[in-house]
C-alpha cells in the first residue's frame, strides 16, 4: 500500500476544490445567462399583452362608436332609404341584365338563320360537294 504524503493530500484537495469551484462559476454563468434571457422574454410577453389590451379598448370603443352612429341612422330613417335605393338599383340592374339577354337571344337567332340562308345558297342543288373549287362559276 502506498500512502500519501501530506502535501499529495493537500494537493489532492485543493485540486478538487479548484475544479468544483470551476464548474461551479461555469453553471452559474451558463444560468445567469439563461435567467436573462427568459427575463428579456417576459418583458416582451408584457408588452406585447399590454399593446394587446390597449389595441382591445380601442377595438371596444370604435365598436361602441359605430354602434351610436348605426342606432342613430336607423333612428333618422338613413338605413330604410338606403336599403330602398339598393333594392331598386337591383331591379334596374336585373332588368337590364334580362334586357341584354333577349338582345343577345334575337341576335343570335339573326345571326344563325342568316348563315342557314347562307350556307342554303352557296350548296348545289344536287348536295354533292364541289370537288373543282378553282373553277369560275
């Protein structure tokens, strides 16, 4: 068996104690870091939770406005003549709308009976094709 010495001893100690407090000053920068970080996140989760409830009392009172102004035009009849007026412009815009449509219908019944006609006169009268097309008529 080999003995140590006292100054191996003392050695052996102030080793230990040396490294542990290495590792020790190491995880205490490594979550000293970690804690300022997680912090820097929570303030900007404060913030962000703040302008959120400063842009929702905005949002409560743009609505609140808008209501008044929606319940004072119902009550000054705006709203009824509004709607009024949109109902007629539908009429008018359905009614040009079947308008356009039997323009279009007649035209096209024109067009078809003018290329029958056409079409009537330009086949010989026995049905055969002209196999000659170059020839002068």
């Amino acid at each position: 068996m080999s003995t140590l010495s006292l100054s191996s001893a003392l050695f052996v100690v102030a080793a230990t104690a040396g490294g542990g407090g290495v590792a020790w000053l190491a995880t205490s920068l490594h979550y000293r870091t970690k804690l300022a970080e997680l912090g820097a996140q929570f303030e900007q989760a404060e913030r962000a939770k703040q302008k959120a409830q400063e842009l929702a009392m905005q949002s409560r009172q743009q609505v609140e406005a808008l209501q008044q102004a929606l319940s004072e035009a119902k009550r000054d009849g705006v709203i009824q003549n509004a709607a009024a007026s949109a109902r007629a412009e539908a009429v008018a815009v359905q009614a040009a709308k079947a308008a356009r449509e039997k323009a279009r219908a007649s035209l096209i019944a024109e067009l078809d009976a003018a290329d029958a006609a056409e079409a009537a006169a330009e086949r010989p009268a026995h049905g055969f094709a002209d196999t000659q097309p170059l020839r002068q008529r």
